[in-house]
C-alpha cells in the first residue's frame, strides 16, 4: 500500500515550525476547524415562498378563528343571495312596503307637519331619498317599448330600477335616458303623514290594483333617470342643486 502523502498545507507548516508544532498547528487550525454554513435564501423560489405563506396563514385562522371573512362579491353572485327568487315575484307582496314608502316619504318632505307647498329645500330632500317601495311608471324612454312599464321599486341601484309589476313580473329598467312619475299622496292636516297609510289599509277591495285608492288628491313628481345615476347610500350623503340641463 502506498504511503499516504503529505497534505499541502502540513508540508508548508513543517518549513517554518518543528514537526510537533506543525503536527498541532494543523491539526486544531486546519484539519478540526469548524465550517460555518450559512443558509441559502435562493433555495425555494417565488411561487414556493408564496404557497408557504399561505400555508402559514391557513394555520394561523385554523388556530385562531376569530370573526367570519364577509362574503366576496364573487361568492354572493353565485350563492343567488341578492336575487329575487321566483315564489317572491307577487306584487301583493310588495304592497306594504309602498305602503311604508309612503309614510316615509312624506315625513321627508313634511316632517309631520301637514301639507305645504313643495320648496327647493324639500326638492333636495327627496332627490336624496331612498326609492325602495316606490311606485314608478316610465312616461318617456329612449327605447319606447318601456314606455308605460309600472311597479313598485325592488331594487334602487346605481343604474337601474328593478320593478315588479302588477302582473308578477320583474322588470329591470335602465335610468339613462328614463323619465319616471311617482305620486306622493297628500296628508290630511288633522291626522298628518300617517293617516294616508290608514286608508290604503282599510282599502283592499280593489283587486287588480290595491294602490290606485290610497288618497284623492296626490303630488306628481317626475324624477329624470339620467341625473339620478346613484346608489341610495351615495345619494344620501350628496347635496343636489338646480342647474341648467340642456337636455331636457
């Protein structure tokens, strides 16, 4: 068996030093000396990093639960939760809410004090209303097939008006380019706001249509789709002023 030979680093030690001291020199300086590794940052990649974060985090929720994440609004569309189901499509359903509708309305522009005439304060208050539980009919349209389309309001959002009609129907109809009519009943000074909701209550004789006897004497009112492209919440906090529209 050939004779092992001598390391590099040994053979460079025994010029300078005695063999005793070489031998020790590298034996605690280079044959025993510890190696320090240091962990490599670049061993997982991006894609790894992100999954074990998200792991983490799962963990984290599995631990401590706390309160439910609300709902995305990609998992409330296919849960159906804001849509009408079919066996709630019946006006008669919706009769009481006009009914309230009503007494709200006219608290908005009388507050309970009896009828006045209309005033640019009041106009404001009502742009700024909420129209769930209105009655509204399309007068004038740009696509004339809405023409004459009548319901109560379901659904007041930023575009559109979802009514269900007297026969049942939903109807979705655009505001852009929509005029729409609603009556606002007049109070009775003795009685004030509530005394309109008295007698459509005790008036339900009439079978085709329960609202057309809740008061003699009703305000007209014609609210211009195009200018009331807003959400409820967003009209509540938005101050109305008259300008001049062309358009119109």
């Amino acid at each position: 068996m050939a004779p092992k030979e001598t390391p590099l680093a040994l053979s460079l030690l025994l010029r300078a030093h005695s063999p005793d001291s070489a031998a020790k020199i590298y034996t605690e300086r280079v044959h025993h000396r510890p190696l320090h590794l240091a962990p490599n940052d670049n061993a997982n990649n991006l894609q790894q990093s992100r999954r074990m974060k998200r792991i983490q985090k799962k963990q984290l929720r599995t631990k401590k639960p706390g309160k439910p994440a609300p709902l995305s609004s990609r998992q409330a569309r296919s849960l159906d939760l804001y849509s009408i189901s079919k066996p709630t499509q019946r006006y008669d359903i919706y009769v009481p809410l006009h009914q309230l509708w009503t007494a709200y309305i006219q608290e908005v522009l009388w507050d309970g004090k009896g009828f006045s005439p209309v005033n640019n304060t009041q106009a404001a208050k009502l742009c700024s209303a909420d129209f769930n539980g209105a009655e509204l009919e399309v007068v004038r349209s740009r696509c004339v097939s809405r023409v004459g389309v009548k319901g109560i309001v379901v659904k007041d959002l930023k575009s559109v008006f979802e009514l269900i009609t007297i026969k049942d129907k939903v109807k979705i109809v655009p505001k852009e380019g929509t005029v729409f009519r609603f009556h606002v009943p007049v109070p009775q000074e003795d009685q004030g706001c509530e005394t309109t909701v008295a007698i459509s209550m005790n008036k339900k004789d009439n079978v085709e249509n329960p609202l057309e006897n809740v008061a003699s004497t009703n305000l007209v009112f014609e609210l211009h789709g195009d200018q009331f492209r807003y959400r409820a919440t967003d009209r509540a906090n938005r101050k109305f002023k008259p300008h001049f529209l062309p358009n119109l």
